[in-house]
C-alpha cells in the first residue's frame, strides 16, 4: 500500500458544506457528522473522498456571486437555501440583493432576519453580533418601504438595545425610529439638525437636485453612488458626518414624499435660497 492509499484508507477528503473550505475526516466518521475545523458546521462525512452532495450550498453561492445576471443570482441563491435553509452567506445575500437590486421589501426583509437568526460565524472579520444588528436594521428599513411600520419600530428599538454603533451611526438609526414612529401616528417626520441652519436647508436641496439630475433610482440603490454624492457634497464644503447625513436625509426624502419633506426642512431652517 503506497502512501496516498494508506493515507485515504485513514482519512476522507471533502470541502465544507457550509463554508467551501478543504476537510479531512478520519475513516471512521464515514456516514456520521464531523465538525468542520474552519466555520464549524457539522458536515455529513461522505462515503469517499470528494464525494459530498454536489453542488453545496456553498458552490452555488460562489456561483451566485459571480453571475451576472440578478434574476441568475436570485435563483441560484434560492437553490443553496433549498439544500440549506439556514446557509448564513446565502441568506444575507439574498437579502440584500432583493432589498437593494429588486426592491421586494416584504421578501428582503424575510431573508435579512433569517440571516440575523442563523449566523454561527465570522463573515469578512465582521463580529456576529454586528453582523446580526446590521442586518436587522437593514430589515426594519425593509419594512418602513411596505408600511409595515410598527415592525419597523420594534426592530430598530432592539437594534439600538442590543447592538454597538458608533455615534454617528445609532444618530441615525434614532432618527429612523421617530420616523417610523411618527408615521405609525400620522404625524410628520422630524427633522434633523447639523451645520449652520442655513446650510442644512440648503445642502438638502443641492443634493435633492444633484439627484433628480441622475438616475434617481440608480444612486439610491447603489452604495457606491451614495459614496460618490458624499464626496460632492464633501466638496460643497460639508464635514464628512454632515455630508453623510444630508445625502441619508435626502435619499429618504426622495424614496417617500419628497414635496413633504422639502417643505418641512425649509419652514425648519428658513428658506435657504
Ligand atoms: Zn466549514
């Protein structure tokens, strides 16, 4: 018996279910449940090495990453859940493709808290609380686009309870909350302050109309052309957090009433023309 033979005698070769990654169990696990060593899932030792279901839930969620098509993505990430139910990287980002690509809120917002229920490792160094509270909050903002706004609520008061933000961050999923507490009782949304009054109005109208003058659609779904629009308003002379925070308050006043919140921030802030 040669080397390679008494060595695959002894131990099956597979890659993780879960995470994709290279596992060799001993021989005797044939048929039972060994724990994968990088992500821990409990894999089904195959019967012979690379003899794993084929393909894994992680296989199609590589092959969703690289699709081009989102209908193609979708479809294959609907796949790994088939096989997977509780797959974590699937479950995110399928979540986030239907929240940000396809704007099926009611779905996204499914998927999103079941990404949030079944995270059991570490994805792109991100801690699994932070994982899960980002994607929780993403679902709350699911729920304020179908109306579902005491969900909203409940969500982002857990969010706010249990997760770590940074200031600037929990600034602004407090100023989510009232808003989706205000329209829970008809009332109109808050407005925030930061900067000179003057500029505030101002600056929400530059970049309401910087907008309009693009794809509206594009920059709100896409974060890169969010990135871009802070680094315009940057250059209208705007701190960074300010610049944030008024492309956020903007994009939210375009996604709902924009005629609405217009006419509030300036009777907030003075007519900044
Ligand atoms: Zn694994």
């Amino acid at each position: 018996m040669g080397l390679f033979d008494a060595f695959s005698a002894r131990f099956v070769s597979y890659d993780c279910f879960n995470c994709g990654r290279g596992v060799q169990s001993s021989a005797a696990l044939r048929g039972k449940t060994d724990t994968c060593p990088h992500c821990g899932w409990k894999n089904a030792v195959p019967a012979k090495s690379g003899g794993s279901v084929s393909p894994t839930p992680y296989q199609l969620f590589r092959r969703a990453l690289d699709a081009s098509d989102v209908q193609e993505k979708v479809r294959l990430l609907k796949q790994a859940l088939e096989i997977c139910p509780t797959h974590q990287r699937s479950l995110k980002e399928l979540g986030i493709l239907l929240q940000d690509q396809c704007r099926e809120y009611a779905l996204a917002a499914e998927y999103l808290r079941r990404a949030a229920d079944n995270a059991i490792e570490v994805l792109n160094n991100e801690p699994i609380l932070d994982f899960r509270m980002n994607l929780l909050d993403r679902a709350a903002t699911c729920y304020t686009h179908v109306g579902r706004y005491a969900d909203a609520v409940s969500l982002w008061e857990r969010v706010l309870r249990e997760g770590r933000w940074s200031p600037n961050a929990a600034g602004k999923i407090r100023y989510d909350l009232e808003a989706a507490r205000a329209k829970m009782q008809g009332r109109p949304a808050p407005a925030r302050t930061y900067g000179s009054r003057r500029q505030t109005a101002a600056g929400i109208d530059r970049v309401l109309n910087t907008l309009e003058s693009r794809s509206l659609a594009e920059a709100c779904a896409q974060a890169t052309g969010r990135d871009e629009l802070v680094t315009l308003v940057q250059s209208w002379g705007f701190p960074k957090e300010d610049a944030e925070n008024l492309v956020y308050d903007a994009l939210l006043c375009c996604a709902s009433a924009k005629g609405e919140a217009l006419r509030l921030y300036r009777r907030k802030f003075g007519d900044a023309t």
